[in-house]
C-alpha cells in the first residue's frame, strides 16, 4: 500500500497485487482486479473509493487501508 497525506486528506492506494491478497481471505469478494484508491478526512472517514463495487469487502479493505495508513503516517509523502 501507498500512503499519501494532502491538505487534510488522506490517500492510500491499495495495489492490483494486495488487493488479490486481500481477495484469498474474501473468497465471495465482488473487488475488481485493480489497484482501489480510498481517500479519507484526518479522522479516517472514507471520502471517495475508486471502485464503484458496493461490499461488505469495500468497507474491510477500507478499513485494512486506514489502518495502514495510521501505522505509516509517518511514513506518508506530503
């Protein structure tokens, strides 16, 4: 995953590879074969998601995203 923070927001791309990953632990998952982009506020609320799929599995991978991001914040370009 890449994390991104910019005025306020937060970007993590989940690549085409992770999003495969995550798909093995989901085996009903609906997720395209791509790379998802989540954007979130400063307080982890979901802004915008690149896929239009609408899934319990879009919400867990939100969800895996932000926690991610909260573990790299540091990490993050600016």
């Amino acid at each position: 995953m890449k994390v991104w923070k910019r005025n306020g927001t937060v970007r993590v791309t989940v690549s085409a590879q992770e999003v495969d990953e995550f798909k093995n632990r989901w085996p009903c998952s609906e997720l395209p074969d791509k790379a998802i982009k989540f954007l979130f506020d400063k307080n982890g609320d979901l802004l915008d998601v690149s896929t239009s799929v609408e899934c319990g599995s879009v919400v867990a991978l939100a969800e895996d995203a932000w926690e991610y991001a909260q573990n790299h914040w540091r990490k993050a370009h600016v």
